[in-house]
C-alpha cells in the first residue's frame, strides 16, 4: 500500500478529464486514475510501471476477490490495498526510464515480456518466480471461466524451445561443477510430445533440439502407440491423459500430451523437481548411470 509519504497522492474512481502538455483528454468509469504532486512524478511512473507487470497481476490474483472471477474487473477497495515495492532512490529513476522506451508503446506479448525482463532485473526478483508468474496469466488463468482453448492448444515449437532451455538449465545447475550437461531433445506432434533427457560430457549448455512429426513419419505412430497407455477412462464421460516418463539407461523419457499447459517454463521447473527427486531416491540399475553422470554416488 501507498505509505505516509503518498498522503497527498489521490485515487480518481470517477470520471475525469485532464490537460497535459496543452493536450485534452478523458478517463471514462470505470478505469481509475491516480494523481500525484509534482515532486513525485518519477515515483508515479515507476509505481504505475510494475503495477502493469506479469508480477503485479500475479498477485492481485490472489489478492483481489473480483479479479479472481473476472480478469478485467476490480474493485474500488482492492486498488486502495493493492501492494507496490518500497523503491529505492536509484530504481525509481531506473524504472520510470522505461517509460520512455519505444516498446512501452507497443500492445503484445513481446513488448510485455521485455517490461518484466526489465522490472525483474531492477527489483531483482528470483527467475523462477517470474517465470510462474508469467505463465499463470498467459497460460492457467485461462482456464478461468471454463476459457481453456489457449492452455489446452497444442505447444508450439517455440514454446517447446523455452520448457526445454528452462529444463536443462535447471538440471544443469543440479549436477554444476561435475563437468556434465544435460542434452534435451524434443520430439512433437499435434497430440502427443517426448522429451529426452541424456547427460554429456561437456562445460557448456548443449542446444535443444525439436523435431516435429507428420502423419506419413515414422515417430507418428510411435507416438501414437505411447499416447494410449497413459489415458484411462473412468466411466463413459470422463477420461484423464497422465504424462509417464520411462527410465532408459542414461536417458529419461518425459512423454505428455501436445498441451500447452504441459510445456510451459513452469512445467520444465516441476519436472526437473521430479526427475531430481527420481534419481535421488530410486537405486535401481536403471538409474546408475544418471547417478554415476551426476556425480552422485549410491
């Protein structure tokens, strides 16, 4: 919340009309507007920058009982409660800099993935908790209000590319000093997705691979063969598709559906947890190479 130092700030619910720089213009109900003394305008534009960050929509979620139901919608009282970063000196006047970025003009997903990129560097906010961020609002909270058509999309190779550099890094930095890598192939359809994950002797990251598979390629009916095993049907309406992942020597097989909200960057944390978590505590002969390869000893 805004501190004693933002008395004199005032929070505008109704509709109003400004003048600046000799121009005229409306803010119509129910968007809200906030103003500020003159000396605080830098504090106001880094203020308004990270409240339109992955970050701060992250936790308005959360936060906010009406942005829970509907995403564009949020009450008068949850912006008065709504949470912003006690800024230093030096990143105030960092961030409102990037107000005068030519992307901040821009709508899309890659001027937004750039503001984040920056917001997260200036407030040093942890990797992996932009990356949950990000993927919740464009990904799972589609799933809000039965809107499932951009999560349950089949992944397409570009987000494939990022699961598996978020993998093997995070894998990487698990077995960092042994002077191994984790070599991550990805096989595609529009149905069904594997994954393969093989250490190597090497000191620096190992580029990942994608290969997408037609009809008339022999991988089609593999993956087909695969897909069946893990789908069970409960009764005549209900059916679950389970992801499996197969032990081979040195290698893991992660094989999931062709879903986007299976390959997304959050998803590529969870596995590596689970194939951490897999090595550590299964002793079997299926797992000696990956332990031997990870420096791990039984």
């Amino acid at each position: 919340m805004l501190s004693s130092e933002q008395k004199n700030w005032r929070l505008h619910p109704e509709s109003i009309f400004r003048t600046t720089a000799h121009k005229y213009f409306t803010i119509p109900e129910p968007l809200f507007t906030i103003s500020c003394p003159e000396e605080d305008t830098n504090y106001l534009r880094a203020i308004s920058i990270c409240l339109n960050s992955y970050i701060s929509d992250y936790y308005n979620f959360f936060k906010s009982t009406q942005w829970g139901v509907d995403r564009n919608s949020i009450f008068i009282q949850d912006i008065r409660t709504i949470a912003v970063p006690a800024l230093s000196t030096n990143q105030i006047v960092e961030i409102s800099k990037l107000q005068q970025e030519p992307y901040m003009s821009e709508i899309g997903t890659v001027a937004q993935e750039r503001l984040d990129k920056e917001i997260g560097r200036i407030l040093n906010i942890p990797r992996n908790i932009s990356i949950i961020a990000k993927d919740f609002i464009n990904v799972r909270c589609t799933l809000n209000k039965n809107k499932a058509i951009i999560a349950t999309q089949p992944s397409a190779e570009h987000h494939l590319l990022e699961y598996g550099e978020c993998l093997a890094r995070e894998l990487d930095e698990f077995v960092e000093g042994s002077g191994t890598r984790h070599k991550i192939s990805i096989v595609n359809s529009n149905s069904f997705t594997i994954c393969t994950v093989e250490i190597a002797k090497s000191s620096s990251p190992i580029d990942i691979t994608v290969t997408i598979v037609t009809n008339n390629n022999n991988y089609y009916y593999l993956l087909g063969n695969i897909q069946q095993e893990p789908r069970y049907k409960f009764n005549q309406w209900v059916y679950t598709q389970c992801g499996i992942y197969i032990f081979d020597g040195a290698k893991i097989h992660i094989c999931k559906a062709s879903r986007l909200i299976d390959w997304t960057q959050t998803q590529a944390l969870n596995d590596s947890d689970d194939i951490i978590a897999q090595v550590l505590t299964t002793k079997n002969q299926n797992n000696e190479a990956l332990l031997e390869g990870s420096g791990i000893t039984n």
